[in-house]
C-alpha cells in the first residue's frame, strides 16, 4: 500500500516515509531475505541500542523470523537479535538480489 507523499516519498506500514532509493524498512523483509544496513532513523538512545546489538551502516541483516505482526528474529553479525516491529521500523535495509 503505498500512497503518494511530498516529494516522491510513500508510506511503508509502520507509517514511516519510504525513500524512493531501494531502501526498505527492516520489518519488511521476509524470513530469508537479505539485506544491508542502510541507515537508521531514531534518536539517541534508540541508536545506542541499534549500534551495540550490531545494527551499523554496512551491516549484513538475515531475516530469520517475521509474521507480520509483533516481535521478529535477525541475524546480524552472527547473532539472532529479536526485535520489536517499532525498533526493527527504524533500521532502513538494502534488498540483497
């Protein structure tokens, strides 16, 4: 469902903008996709967080477990890193082809 924003930018889901360039939010991968860190839209403390479970710009990102609703399972870095659907909003991945 994607409708039209200012300036080309669409919602995604969680209400979140959704640029145009190829990112997508965590929470829509599908279990088994894959992903790079993009980038991550939150403050301060939320990022801290992000950083030390292993969410960085750069960061390989397999979606283990996602049903669509409530909490979901990544693995980052070698770890399976559960998530809240909010959090897992915030962190903007690049689809693997």
């Amino acid at each position: 469902m994607m409708r039209q924003g200012r300036k080309g930018f669409g919602k995604c889901r969680e209400g979140l903008p959704l640029p145009d360039n190829g990112t997508v939010p965590l929470s829509m991968l599908k279990p088994g996709e894959q992903g790079v860190v993009s980038k991550i839209l939150c403050g301060r403390n939320l990022l801290c967080r992000m950083t030390s479970l292993g969410f960085t710009p750069g960061a390989q990102v397999t979606m283990i477990q996602n049903y669509g609703h409530g909490p979901l399972i990544a693995q980052v870095r070698g770890a399976r890193v559960a998530l809240g659907r909010g959090e897992a909003s915030r962190v903007q991945v690049i689809r693997n082809a």
